[in-house]
C-alpha cells in the first residue's frame, strides 16, 4: 500500500549554502529569545518559533504540525534529519519548539554543529510556563481562533496544545509530569552530546561564555539582550488575533460591499 503524499514530499529538496552552526536546545521559557538576538547579533540566523509562525504563508506551521503528529502520534511518515533541513536550510541556528521536538534528528542530521542548553530553575520555568505557553493555549479567544481560522490560527494552537500535552501526559494540571519532562529534556541532551560541543547556559551570564564557545569576539559596549517577558509574548498573541480577525473579515467585507453595489445598481436600473 502506497503511503499518503506528504507536505513536506512537495519541498524541494535542501541547498544549504551555510552549516548549521548553533542547536540550542534548551526548553522553551529558558531565555530563548534573549539568546535568538544575541545569535543574530553575532552574525547567525535563527529559526526560532517566532519565524516559524512569520513564516506561515510558506506553510512552515502546517509543515511542522505533520511532522510533529508523526513523531508524536504515529500519523504518516517519520520526517528525516534531511527532510527537516528542506525547511531549516536557510537558518544556521536553531531553538524552541517545535524544533525540540527533533532533537535526535538534529543532532544526528548536524552532527558538527554547537549545541546551547538555556537552563532556568525548574520551580521559575514552570511558573513562567504557566503564565504564557498554557495560558495563551487556554485563552478563550485563542481557541475560537482555531476554529474560524483554519489557515493560521488552527495549526498555531495545534501545535501548542500538542506540546503541552507532551510535557504533562495530556493533564496540563499534573505538575509532576510537567516537571520530568523538563528533567528528562535536559539528561537526555547531557547524555547525548559530548561536554566539550555543549554549553549549558543562562542569559545573565552574557557575551563571554557564549562568544568563548563559538569562537567569536566578544561584542563591545552591547549589553546581552534581555527581551521577551511574560506580558510582552501574551501581548504578542492578542496581537495575532486581531490581524487574523482582520485578514478574515476583509473578505467578508469585500463580499458585502459588492452585494451593496449590486444591489445599489439594480435599484437604479429600476427607478431608470
């Protein structure tokens, strides 16, 4: 029996013209947008889930929704390590979901490249992905956006749902599984790379430690970044809503307003 055409059959296969330098894999809510910067003022390009969700009308969400129901559902095909580069080739980092998702394949697909572990308290990071990633899956508006908008918002909430389910077996209530999916995420990284490829790392530690590992000049009179607070990234996400709100109602709109004139030019024609 012939497997189902996939999304990512279609890509084109990969041309990177630069390695992957940077796999930084630590969890979301681990200063992973602090170091994004940072990594793009050194002179790398990240793919963080930031350009994933600006990457929509490449279909970046809805390719990584297939690849994430195979890994985590058993639905169609495994992606490769190869088929992952199809969509990462132009990037020489990466971050965040849904990347980690991968990591094997990562690491296995990059073998050469650096690896970053953002670490934070376990007590912090569950408290600050209570505030945001669970927070903006629950929000009520988020969730009617998933099912209006079928282009964006539907595969967006998806594959959030979907990666909160993993941490917490389903139960986004049980703290105890949230907390060894964190525990197993970070021993599995430490097991697998070699202590001389890998940094465990937390944005107050700044340019040195960083720039040490990848072997590039400490920037002067910068100070390391320190971006993407809680209320920043909810905002972030109402802001989402009402551009789609808007994508969606200006083809309604544009329906009304020919049906008006229509209606106008038939009541001319009449009272003509």
């Amino acid at each position: 029996m012939s497997l189902q055409p996939r999304l990512i059959d279609a890509v084109p296969q990969a041309n990177r013209q630069k390695p992957m330098g940077v796999l930084a894999l630590g969890l979301s809510r681990t200063g992973t947008m602090s170091l994004k910067v940072a990594l793009e003022k050194l002179g790398y390009d990240v793919y963080h889930c930031s350009e994933c969700v600006m990457r929509w009308r490449e279909n970046h969400i809805h390719l990584f929704k297939e690849a994430m129901e195979a890994k985590l559902h058993g639905k169609g095909q495994l992606w490769t390590g190869a088929e992952l580069d199809k969509v990462l080739q132009n990037y020489t980092a990466i971050e965040d979901i849904p990347c980690l998702h991968f990591v094997d394949e990562l690491l296995d697909q990059y073998p050469t490249a650096k690896v970053i572990l953002t670490t934070r308290d376990i007590d912090s990071w569950e408290k600050s992905v209570r505030a945001v990633i669970f927070k903006i899956v629950n929000l009520r508006v988020v969730r009617f956006m998933a099912v209006i908008d079928p282009v964006f918002w539907q595969p967006y909430h998806w594959l959030l749902k979907a990666t909160v389910d993993k941490w917490t077996n389903g139960d986004l209530s049980d703290s105890v599984a949230l907390r060894k999916a964190f525990t197993d995420h970070y021993d599995h990284i430490r097991a697998r790379v070699p202590t001389q490829n890998l940094l465990e790392f937390h944005p107050r530690d700044g340019w040195a430690p960083l720039c040490e590992f990848l072997g590039h000049e400490t920037p002067r009179d910068i100070p390391f970044p320190n971006v993407n607070d809680a209320a920043y990234t909810i905002n972030i996400h109402y802001f989402l809503v009402v551009l789609r709100l808007w994508h969606i109602s200006k083809k309604y709109l544009g329906i009304a307003l020919v049906a008006a004139i229509a209606y106008g030019l038939s009541w001319c024609m009449r009272a003509g």
